[in-house]
C-alpha cells in the first residue's frame, strides 16, 4: 500500500469495486481530485495519486465570505523575524487555547463542524471577527522560543482583488522547483458555474506572487488547473465552458501559455503515468478523447463511457502503452468491459476481455488485478483477472452474501476489500485475499463507516506508513465503537494501551480490556489540513492522532495522542485538536490548532512529542485554510492559507524553518530503534532495525532520515499463517472447515497421475518473510489426484440468465464438483440441433459460445463421462426475438352467441415464446394465452372493445379493435374508381378517414353503418348494414324487412354511379358495388341458404387470394418488412393468412 491512506467508500450501494478514497496527507502537496466542490478531497478510487488529476488536482479551499468589496490589484508583502512572546518560561509539556472567547465559542458549535475543520462547502458560512485576548499574547503553560534560539523567518502576501473569490487551487509544481501556481475563482452557487478567475505565480517559493491574468487573457474564466504528473513543467489550464472551451498549455511552469480551441467540454484529465504528453480527457457527454501532443489536438477514444471509468495501461502487464481499459455502455443500455489502443480505437481494434455484460460503475484496473461486477437475479457476483488472465469469480465465504463491495488495497500482492454483508447497516467487514486475488478470507469483523461531508463513506481503516502490514481500525462491538491495531496483516488484533499519565503528570487509571485508548480515523474533507491521524514512512513508528481514553469512542473530552513505537505505548500531547505535519523529511513535527478560531502561533518538537516549542508565524491571528509543507529538495518552506477576518483578502505566508536547525546531521546524531508489538520482535516474519535521528537534536536531517537497518527473518510460528478459504478461526485458535465448505471441491479440477495442494487449513500471510519452524505443518500438502466418477455438474450461462436474443452470443459454463477433470469427456448439446464434444473440462474454461439463429425454447443438455461413470445436468433457455409489430385481427361485425376467433399477428414470428393478454369487453381481468389466438363468444349486443397485448422480453406492445355485436346484419363489397389508388398511402389514417367520408355519402343513418377500407391497393371496402334499435311492438321479420329495404336503397344507388365524394378539388372519386350477388341475411338462426353461404365464402377466398397475390408482388417491389393483412369480416381465412405471414417474417427472425 501507499505510506498512508485513509479510506472512503462509495454512498452508492450499486457501485461496486471501487478503490477506496487514497490521501496522502503529509507530502506537501496533496492528491488532486474534486467531489462536491473539493478538488483533491475525492479519490478517483482506483489509481495512484501521482497519475491523477481530476478536475482540479490540488485543492480547493471554500472561502465563506462570497462579499463585492473591491481591492486595488497592488499586493502587501510584510517581511519580519517574528520574536518570541517570553523567553523567560522553560519548555513545558502542553498547550493552552489562545484564544478563550473563541474557543469557547467553537465548542459551543456542532460536533460535525468541529470536525470538518471550519471548512464549509457551499461556501456561504461566515467566519468569526477576530477577537484579541490576552491569552494570546502570554499563556505561562506553554513553552515558548528563548531568545538565542533561531526564529522563524516569514513573508506575507495577499492576493489583492480576490476577496469575492471561494475557491482557490494551490499546486507546487515539485521538488526543486521554486515555482507556486494559484487559480482563484468566484463560484457562483446561484449560476452553477465559475464567473470570474485569477491565477498566480510565484518564483521565490511564495515570497511573492504575479498575477496572470494578461497572459491567459483578461477575460478568460479559468476553470481548473492540471499538472503534468511525470513533468511539473508542462502545465494545462481549462476555462469554465459556460464562456468558452478552450485549454491554456504551458511548457515552462506557467510562465507562459498558449490557447488552443477544444470542440468539446472537458470534465475530467489523466495523464499517463510514463508518456509526458499523453493524456485522456472525459467529456461532459460521456466520450473519451486522447492526444499525444499535451492537449494540443484531440481524437474521439469511444463513446458512452463510464464517468471515472477509464484507465492507462499498466507496465509490464499491458502490452501497449497505449492501451485504456474503459467501461462503456452499448446502445441498449448494457455495460462492457473495453480494450483498445487510444491512437486508434475502431470498432474492430476494440477487444472485450470479459464476456458479458457488467454492472455500471464496477470496472477497477488497479495494478496486477481487473475487477467487475456482475448482478443477476438481484445478486452480485465478483470477478478479478489477475495479471490479464482470464476472469475468475471472487470467491467469498459462501453466506457472506455482499450487498456491496468495495476494493480497499491491491498493495503487496494480495487484495484488501470492504464487504458490507446481507445483515449488516453501519458497518463492513474486512477481508484479505490470496495473491491471486480469488480466494477471500475474514480479517476483521464489522469495521465502523461514517459518512464526510461529500457525502462518501468513510471506512475506519488506516494503514500506518512505513511499517508493513500494520492497519488500525474501528470495530464495532456490542453496539460500541473501539479502536483495534494489527501488525500483521489482520491476522491478529488487539486494543490499544492508554496512556499511564495525562499532561500533568497524574496517572490514569484505564485496564485493558475495559478501558483502552481510541483514535478518530477519519481522512481530512480538506486536502491541505493533516486529519485526524498522520503517519510518515520517512518517520518510522510515529504515529500522531486525535482520541480519548474510555471504553469506547467519543468525539468528546478528545485530546492529542503520540506513539514513538509503532503505537505500543501513547502519550497525550495538547489537549485540544491540533493539525500536525512532519517537517524536515520526518524529523520533525509542526502542530497548528484546528482552524475554527484563528491563530498566529505553531508548535515545533524535535523529541517526537515529548517538548513542544511555540513560535508565531503571523502578526495577526489567521483563519488556517491550509499548510503546504516540504516542497523543496534543499528548501525548508511550508506555506500557511487563509483569512485574517471574512472580509479580508487570501493571505499567502511563507515560512522558512531554516533557521531552526544548527547544522546537518552526521552519524552520531542517529540510532537504533527496533520495531516490536508488545516485546515481539518477529513483525511479519522478521526483526525489523531502523535508523532514526536521536530525539532532541536540532540537526537537520535531509532526505535519509530513516531506513531499514537491518531485517533478519524469524522462525515460522503460528501467528505467521491466517486461515485459507472455507476455513474459520475458533476459540481455540484453530482453523476448522466451515459448515459450508466442501473438502473434495479442493481436487475437482485435478487429474489422475497428477498431485494437487490440499490445504491444512492454513495460508501464508502474504509478504510474511518467516522460514522453517511450522512452515512445513501449515503449508498446504501435496497429494496424488483422485480417481473418481464425475459428480455435481453444473451447467449454467456466463450472466446467469435464462433468455437470450436471437443471435447474441451466448455462454454456457460448465463447472464439475468431483471427477477426473482431465479425464472427462464432456458433451454439450444447444437444442436446436447442434452439439460440440470437449475431451476435457479444460477446454471449457472459458465458457462455451453459440448463437442461436431462431426464437424459441431450447433444451440444453451437458454430460460429464469418464470411464467410472457419467452425470448431466440441463437449463432452459428461452430465445426470443425483439417484437416490432403486432396487429390483431378480428371481424368488424359478430353475430351474438356464435363463438369467434380472434388472432394477433406478430412481426418478427414468434413460436411459443411470448405471452398474450387478452382484454374483452368490459372484464377486469385478462385471458392470458401462449397461443396468438383465442376464442371467444358474446352474449350482448352492442359495440365492444378487444385489446391484446404481446409481451416479450421487458417490452409490450398492443392493439385494439372495436367490434359490432349483432344478432343479424348485412355487408356488401365496394370498389372505388382508379383515381383514389393514386391517393392511397396505404396507411391506417387515411383508410379511416376515407370510410369515414364514405359513410356521410352513403346517406344512411350512421349508426347502422360500419365502413372497413381494406389495406393494399387496389382500394377496396367493405359495408356493414346493422339493424336499427328495435322497439319493443317490432318484431324480428320486420327488422328484417327494414334492412333489407335499405340494402336494396343502397345498392341501386350504387349501381346508378350515384354515391361520389371528392377527394381533392377536381378529382372526384366514384363508389362501386362489386358485382356479385347479394348474400343473404347473416344472423344466428340456421334457416339462411347453405348455398348463398357457400357462394359468398367462395368469392371471399377469390377476393383473398388475388388479394395476397397482388400484396405479394407489392411486398417484393417495395422491398417492405411491414405485411398487412386484410380479411372479410365473419369469415375465418385466418389460418391461410397467418402461414402466409409466418412463411416470410420468419426470414428476418431465423437468422441474423
């Protein structure tokens, strides 16, 4: 792992695999990364600080003032050696408030705010006046400089004119550079957006600053500032895009810029960890651009990515430098893990390392290791790749069952990750992998989270910097929070031991296990501030951070606390909250009050805490936004930010320290310090000397302060080995199989001849250096394969999934429990009569691809045979097809009681694959069918509604008709004169809007006509006559009679060529009747003539036949995928028509 990392998770419980929030707090210049208003604060959780730079990748300090006062651009600059207060007072052992008033106020504040420092993030709290006290210009408890000790030498400077400012970005462009880069900005929370920007300049170490405005253009609005992580000199500034998008590109650390117009708005940078000038820019829509110029010209990467999905390859695993791993999206919907090279990513560059689909924002490329998460069923399943091998699912202990999972370390070999089990709220566990990073173990149970001000999770796990394998946690138990410590990797922890006297001297009575000491972990929500906890790995062992001592963790009565041992003893060293930060490469210390009251002092010590000298650093109490330290290889600057009131401009001081030390350390200012947990020597596998400078020497100590001596490994003993996978620590310290776990499941994959390790129920902690001892008795054994008859075979999809679409790949995985894998014949069988014969379960590692050419419902079938026996196992899959079409069809017009046949037609042709719901009439529930047709009989007279609805997949579509339900009724067959078919777009609307006009000339009352215009040309129609309302002296025969009248009205009408309507001026179309003879009257007595029956179905079919012949050759000329289909109500040619429609959709749905 880094040298110290505090740790965050994701609030999203589906975002899984991230890389937990990585902070380097004591390195001079922190991460560079932005959420909610902070660059730098949140991670991109997956990639190591040097290569990021999102957003802007320094910092971000939120001023809370936002008021217009103007200041005149001149800067003030006030260089002084700033005296000591009383030089007659010794050194003494704690520090006092320096302000009373104000810190009696800021405890009257909420907690909350206590902790964030006094930073706001909207930007709009106001800061408290200055108020002066006494206390601040004597306090006889704490130790100040005497008079012929060497004094701080300060310079301060203002940004003039940017008091309105709330942002500000700060970035030391790197060792040996004498060059700080300030962008103010004044963000408008109001607008959403950046109005006005400054940026500065400074050569001398933040002496003096120059303002740059002229240089990037008066008007410009910056936005954001990126630092070339492997070249500090190269520089790129963006403007805000509600102005302009456009990049300022500088070569000699801001000294000067030139302008280049970008056609896109750029969201997010990464730069290559080894290529200078090679970078990846995210883009407000979601696509990925690279250049290889520095940002001079850009080039389209891949659309739809995942925001912070993108990653550069990794030396010596990747091939290609060029390579980007990235998570994008297809254009259903769907996830991908994506490979390409970024000078050239077409689609046939572009390679998919995982089969399959994956969940958003799971993808983590994270040194050796790939991860991505895959959900089905509500499920997640993890899998890793390790070293750009093949993906192997995470293997879990069986019942932990993540409802998320986060990635907390691939450091060392081995996997670090957070899983917030099934039953678990408030809390993680922690489990640590093999080097493979498959199989999982528990290392600690229900780890304490917190949520930060961003709104991201905070996991209470702190690596401390420079000892491996040492982690600090909080863990709740019994509903109470306490802080635990390991020094081997999670295998082992303890409490820690309490302090034995406070700062006066009195002791403390605090019993382990009952009373413990108790440390806050939580990482700084300001970048520029140290945290609650800080390590050093230049400063081996120390370890500073805000606590109490009790029986459990409180954010009351905290104090100060300092370990010089790797945290087997603590002392308390102030008794309020402090900043702290190590100073000359870890030599020293430098303590500041946390900034909700101002200051003007700092606290030095050379002891490691025992002795703290007190100095001021400013004339006037300042508001401490933030602390550069350590910039320079040579220089020994750090840098204070912040206000002196709300209504003052940012005041920039910088202090040399310099001063403060005599002379360079030589060797005899060093000694030996051995790294133990409580008197135990062996730290992970061997005795551990370092070199570190005797506490109390002002010398100074240059970049080796402390090293590894000398690491001698140590005998093999129990506490060197943590339990292997399916196995569970008991009370007794052994480890035993869990209930779940299946003994023989370690043989599976082995073969007859071969040896396979079965484990003893112990692992190796990973990077343990032990040797000899019990290694030999917990190192896993190698024993002969068995042989066996294949048994527990398992047959499933890649995704788990029981459906598929028509000609998507589909993956079959085939896992056998027992039996001779190298020896065992297996058979696949698709079920739609292709199979393929693997001699071996090694050939199916990867899975088994078919695409399915046809919908339907497939059988698949795998056996497993070897010469002792077989075994097989089968799934169901269901293919379908995308519906695009459905068209019911039904008559106009029923005769009451005679049962009807009702039929969706459905484009693509489906067999028994979809679902149809079949709404009648008035009825509150649906007839649900597999068939496209149903039948069904009305008993009531009267117009009624018929809606059917096909589902398919995750979509449903429908159509409705409206039917006439008569006891009697007559029809007759129209034609229309040639020019209307030059008219006809053949499309629904206007067949309705032409019967519509048809009705209103046939001069029939409305309600006893019905008009059905038939799809195709030439344009045909059918008429329906319907009864009139009855009264109750009518009787039937006079219905009858009535009807018939009317028919004969209608036809001699027709025949005299005096029914015409006009279609458009000039063009007036004339209604026929076909000339054929009148069927009888259609009604649900069995007394009408079987033969006038017989002739009208036979001129139906006629009229049918030319029909679809006539459609045919329209179908084949129009080269159309849409088919209509027309029928003469009250007969039943549907058979005929629905195989005609099967016979040529089915060519589009079969194959692909």
């Amino acid at each position: 792992m880094p040298n110290s990392r505090s740790l965050s998770l994701s609030p999203s419980l589906s975002l899984s695999l991230d890389l937990i929030t990585v902070l380097y707090p004591n390195v001079g210049v922190p991460t560079g990364l932005e959420v909610d208003g902070f660059p730098g604060i949140a991670p991109k959780l997956e990639r190591n600080a040097e290569e990021i730079n999102s957003r802007a990748p320094l910092g971000n300090f939120t001023e809370s003032a936002l008021d217009e006062e103007l200041f005149s651009d001149e800067y003030v600059k006030s260089e002084s050696v700033l005296e000591s207060e009383d030089a007659a007072l010794g050194r003494a052992k704690r520090s006092v408030p320096e302000f009373l008033e104000s810190a009696r106020s800021a405890d009257a504040r909420s907690e909350e705010q206590r902790k964030t420092s006094g930073l706001r993030v909207d930007g709009q709290g106001k800061r408290a006046e200055v108020r002066w006290n006494k206390d601040d210009e004597h306090d006889g408890r704490v130790s100040d400089s005497r008079p012929d000790e060497p004094k701080l030498t300060s310079s301060t400077f203002a940004l003039a004119g940017d008091s309105a400012h709330n942002h500000a970005v700060v970035y030391w462009t790197g060792k040996n550079s004498s060059v700080i880069l300030i962008l103010t900005k004044l963000y408008d929370f109001h607008l959403g957006s950046v109005t006005e920007s400054t940026l500065w300049r400074s050569t001398d170490y933040g002496s003096t600053y120059e303002r740059l405005n002229d240089k990037v253009g008066v008007k410009t609005v910056l936005s954001y500032l990126y630092v070339c992580p492997t070249n500090k000199r190269k520089i790129m500034v963006l403007t805000d895009p509600e102005f302009e998008s456009s990049v300022l590109i500088s070569s000699d650390e801001g000294a000067s810029y030139q302008k280049y117009r970008l056609n896109f708005f750029v969201l997010s940078l990464l730069f290559h960890h080894t290529q200078e000038d090679w970078a990846l820019a995210y883009s407000h829509d979601q696509k990925l651009y690279s250049s290889f110029d520095f940002g001079r010209k850009w080039q389209l990467v891949h659309e739809r990515v995942t925001p912070n999905r993108f990653y550069w390859s990794v030396t010596g695993l990747d091939k290609d430098l060029g390579l980007v791993h990235m998570e994008a999206h297809t254009p259903d919907g769907h996830c991908q893990y994506v490979t390409c090279r970024a000078q050239a990513c077409s689609e046939s560059s572009r390679t998919y390392p995982f089969s399959g689909y994956i969940e958003t924002n799971s993808l983590v490329v994270q040194d050796e290791y790939v991860f991505v998460q895959v959900t089905t069923t509500g499920r997640a399943s993890y899998y890793v790749s390790y070293q750009r091998e093949h993906f192997v699912r995470i293997k879990i202990p069986k019942y932990s069952l993540p409802k998320d999972m986060h990635i907390v370390s691939t450091d060392q070999g081995q996997v670090f990750t957070a899983v917030q089990e099934w039953n678990q709220n408030d809390t993680y566990n922690l489990y640590i992998s093999d080097t493979r990073g498959v199989y999982f173990t528990l290392a600690l149970e229900n780890v304490r989270t917190s949520r930060g001000l961003g709104g991201n999770s905070m996991i209470d796990l702190y690596e401390v910097a420079g000892i491996e394998g040492m982690l600090i946690a909080n863990r709740k138990v019994e509903n109470q929070v306490k802080t635990y410590i390991t020094y081997n990797k999670g295998r082992d922890w303890r409490l820690l031991q309490a302090p034995t006297t406070d700062l006066a001297g009195n002791p403390i009575h605090c019993v382990l296990p009952f009373c413990s000491l108790h440390l806050q972990l939580q990482m700084s929500e300001n970048p520029y501030l140290s945290g609650s906890i800080s390590t050093k790995s230049s400063a081996p062992g120390v370890i500073v951070a805000i606590g109490n001592i009790g029986s459990e963790l409180s954010y009351n009565n905290v104090a100060m606390f300092i370990s010089s041992d790797a945290g087997n003893n603590w002392r308390q060293i102030f008794e309020e909250e402090h900043n702290v930060w190590f100073l000359d490469k870890g030599g020293a210390l430098v303590a500041v009050k946390q900034p909700t009251v101002p200051t003007r002092h700092l606290w030095i010590s050379f002891d490691e805490g025992r002795q703290w000298t007190r100095h001021s650093f400013s004339a006037m109490p300042l508001f401490v936004d933030g602390v550069l330290v350590e910039a320079g290889a040579e220089n020994q600057i750090m840098t204070f930010f912040g206000h002196f009131s709300h209504r003052s401009e940012w005041q920039l001081i910088k202090i040399d320290y310099k001063s403060i030390f005599t002379r360079r350390c030589t060797e005899g200012d060093y000694q030996t310090w051995h790294l133990h947990n409580q008197g135990e020597p062996c730290i992970m596998g061997q005795k551990q000397i370092y070199m570190k400078r005797r506490p109390g020497n002002y010398c100074m100590v240059g970049w080796d302060n402390s090293r590894i001596l000398s690491a001698e490994p140590c005998i093999c003993r129990a506490h060197d080995f943590e339990c292997d996978y399916g196995f569970e620590r008991r009370g007794d310290g052994n480890c035993l199989p869990a209930f779940w776990f299946n003994l023989s499941t370690l043989s599976r994959s082995c073969s007859q001849g071969q040896n396979y390790l079965n484990s003893t129920g112990y692992r190796k902690v990973v990077a343990n250096n032990c040797t000899k001892g019990v290694k030999e008795m917990y190192t896993a054994r190698k024993q002969q394969c068995p042989n066996r008859p294949p048994r527990g075979l398992v047959l499933t999809t890649r995704d788990d999934k029981l459906t598929a679409n028509m000609g998507s790949n589909v993956t079959f995985l085939v896992r056998l429990e027992e039996g001779d894998s190298m020896r065992t014949n297996i058979q696949l069988d698709f079920g739609d009569g292709t199979a393929v014969s693997y001699s071996n379960l090694s050939w199916t590692q990867e899975g088994i691809r078919h695409v399915y050419r046809s919908a339907g419902i497939f059988r698949v079938t795998v056996q497993a045979e070897n010469s002792l026996g077989f075994d097989s196992s089968s799934l169901y899959l269901h293919v379908t097809c995308p519906v695009e079409h459905i068209q019911l069809l039904a008559p106009y017009v029923v005769i009451k009681n005679k049962e009807v046949n009702l039929t969706a037609v459905v484009w693509p042709s489906h067999f028994r694959t979809l679902t149809y719901f079949w709404w009648l009439g008035n009825n509150t529930e649906p007839i649900i069918t597999l068939d496209s047709s149903v039948s069904h009989t009305f008993s009531t007279e009267g117009m009624v509604t018929v809606t059917v609805q096909v589902s398919s997949g995750d979509s449903i579509l429908q159509d409705t008709r409206s039917i006439a339900i008569q006891e009697f009724f007559k029809s007759l067959l129209l034609s229309f004169s040639p020019n209307l078919d030059e008219a006809n777009p053949d499309i629904p609307e206007w067949r309705q809007d032409v019967g519509r006009v048809i009705k209103k000339v046939a001069d029939i009352p409305e309600e006893q006509l019905l008009v059905a215009v038939f799809p195709g040309i030439p344009t045909a129609a059918e008429l329906f006559l319907l009864p009139p309302p009855r009264n109750q002296s009518d009787g039937r025969k006079q219905t009858e009679e009535d009807l018939v009248q009317i028919s004969e009205i209608l036809v001699n009408a027709l025949n005299q060529i005096s029914v015409e309507f006009e279609l458009k001026p000039g063009s007036r179309v004339i209604v026929y009747i076909t000339q054929l003879t009148l069927a009888p009257l259609v009604d649900s007595i069995p007394r009408h003539s079987s033969s006038a029956m017989l002739m009208l179905l036979s001129v139906v079919f006629l009229g049918l036949a030319v029909f679809l012949i006539y459609k045919f050759k329209r179908y084949i000329h129009a080269n159309s995928f849409y088919i209509t289909y027309s029928f003469l109500p009250g007969l039943e040619p549907l058979n005929f028509i629905s195989s005609f429609h099967a016979h040529h959709s089915s060519r589009f749905c079969s194959s692909i």
